[in-house]
C-alpha cells in the first residue's frame, strides 16, 4: 500500500496489481493516539490492508492490519508524530566512504532510531572505490565497531559494481527504505541494482512513480524487477531521531551493554556519576570515542526537543 491524503495505491499481491484505493467509509479516519502525541496518518506507505475490488482499477480500503513496525519522526518541534513508512524489512543506511565524507555519527542516529523502533537495518558503505589512505582509518573503525554490534555491513561501489549482487540477495522480496545523506549515492544504487531504472537520469527516478506529486512526505516506492520494493521518502533521509526521554537513549546503545550493569547507580547515564563503568571503559578504549559522542549528541537532541514540549 502507498499513497497520499485520500487515494491509495494498493497492491494486489496475488495479482501483481495495483488498485486506486479509497477509504470505506470513516473507519480509518480516526486519529491515533501514541503516548499523547497526535499521529497524523492512519494509512501510511507499507501498510497491509483488507479492500474490496470495485472494478478492475479501483478498490475500497476495509481496514488496516496491525503493523510489524513503524518508522516515525518527529514534527513541529516535538509535538507531533509522523510515521512515515511501516512493516519495513531493513532500513538500509547508505553512507558514502568519500565525497562526502564517512560520518559516523549519521549511522549511529539511525541504528539507535530503528533499533527503538524494531526495524532491521543494514549498513551500506558506497564509493568503495574511493577508499585511500586517507579515509580507510575512519572506514576500518567505524565497519569493526558495527560489525561487534552484529549489525551488518555492505561495501559496495556504484562504478565498479562490487556488492551489489550481495545487496541485491539482501534485498530481494523485501520492503525496504534507503535511508542517507544527499550525495551518498541512493540514486546510484537504485540505478544498478534494477535494469529498469537504468536508463532514467538520476534525478528522474523520483518521478517515476511519483505521479506528479512533489510534497515532502510522499513516499516513492520503487518495485523491483526481481521482487520486493525500496521506499524512498524525504522524511526518512532527513532523520531525526525518535526516542521519547533522553533517559531511554543509552539502553539503545549496545556497546554499553557489558559495562553498564557494574555502574554504582542502576539508574546511571554515564556522564559525570561516581563509579561509572562505562566511562572506565571509555577510558580504557573498550567503548570507542565516537559511540560516545554520539550517545552525547542524541541525548542532547533529545533534551531538545522534551524542553520545547514544556
Ligand atoms: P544521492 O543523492 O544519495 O541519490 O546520490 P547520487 O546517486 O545522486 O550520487 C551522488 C554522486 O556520487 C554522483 O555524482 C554519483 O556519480 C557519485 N557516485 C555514486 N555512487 C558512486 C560510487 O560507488 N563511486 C563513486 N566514485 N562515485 C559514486
Ligand atoms: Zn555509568
């Protein structure tokens, strides 16, 4: 299912079809409630749904099936929230080995978001081939440390093709978003891993199946010749984390695991209390320097947003 405002595309699976799509009735038009904030769309692109065929293009939509998981963000400061996709398979973050830079701290914010929101994700470092002396130490630090947490990573190069099978293995027969900085190679990637986006400029591919629309929130979804899909959505590459207390962030921090149940005060943060094992670690060079950062710069966006609820 995908769409905006009042028509939805449904796919018939069994079919392989796609059905214009209506609401039935009032049914979904409620407004949910997540912990007092207001969700904004019943129906949202993933969706699993029961409609009825009116005729061989359009349909009614009955009801909407529980969701497996939900990408969220955050809006107005805080006060709403949006879920842009769900029953997401992977969030892929793609980020980029050089032109722009690696960035670590970008990873870390969407591993932090999708494992709180219980979406698998997969690490997609792109322009292998720009790997140099210069750039391989950030590369080596930030691939081992991932690969510790079990997450899995991907090398892959749009110009010399290398991963792009193993990407296409992963992907396949999955729902999954691209998720990463303007420039990482998205396009790219989309390009090779599907001959039928091949030959579309990079910046056509969005209007592909796009239908004319250009808001902010509307999802791309692109099939796959070789089954499965890739959402492509503004509002996922542009994340901002979604963790309700800044208190719940460093649970989400996995590194922290070993050392955190020996910190004097079970309620630790490890910022600056006595007998903190985590900052021994840190000390040690058994936590890296950069998971820390980030854990100070997700908590910090975090207190940033509860404050501006007040
Ligand atoms: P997007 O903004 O994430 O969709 O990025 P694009 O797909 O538009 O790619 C941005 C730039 O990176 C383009 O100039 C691409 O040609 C280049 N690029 C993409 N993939 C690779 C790669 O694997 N290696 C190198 N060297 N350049 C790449
Ligand atoms: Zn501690």
């Amino acid at each position: 299912m995908s769409g905006v405002r009042s028509i939805f595309y449904v796919l018939d699976k069994q079919e392989n079809k796609i059905y214009q799509s209506t609401i039935k009735g009032k049914i979904l038009d409620t407004e949910f409630s997540i912990k007092n904030r207001k969700e904004l769309s019943p129906l949202v692109a993933g969706d699993r749904v029961r409609f009825e065929k009116i005729d061989a293009k359009t349909g009614r939509i009955i009801s909407r099936y529980e969701r497996k998981n939900e990408f969220r963000r955050l809006k107005n400061s805080g006060r709403e929230i949006q879920t842009i996709v769900a029953n997401l398979d992977y969030l892929i973050v793609v980020d980029s080995i050089d032109t722009p830079p690696l960035r670590p701290f970008f990873i870390d914010r969407c591993i932090i978001s999708a494992d709180y929101m219980k979406i698998p994700l997969l690490i997609v470092f792109n322009k292998i081939d720009l790997l140099n002396d210069d750039n391989r130490e950030l590369y080596e630090l930030a691939k081992n440390t991932y690969e510790k947490l079990n997450i899995e990573t991907i090398d892959v190069s749009t110009v010399t093709n290398s991963g792009i099978d193993k990407l296409k293995d992963k992907i396949k027969d999955k729902l999954c978003s691209f998720n990463g900085r303007s420039g990482v190679g998205k396009s790219s990637i989309i390009k090779r891993i599907d001959e039928q986006y091949s030959k579309i400029r990079v910046g056509e591919i969005n209007k592909k199946f796009n239908r004319g629309r250009h808001t902010t929130t509307f999802s791309q979804v692109y099939p796959l010749s070789f089954g499965g899909h890739i959402i492509d959505t503004p509002g996922i590459r542009e994340l901002a984390v979604y963790i309700d207390k800044p208190n719940d962030v460093e649970a989400f921090f996995r590194d922290f695991d070993e050392f955190r149940a020996d910190c004097r005060f079970p309620t630790c943060q490890h910022i600056d209390e006595p007998n903190c094992r985590v900052l021994e670690a840190l000390e040690n060079g058994d936590i890296e320097e950069f998971r820390y950062e980030s854990y100070l710069r997700i908590r910090e966006t975090i207190e940033k947003i509860s404050d501006s609820e007040i």
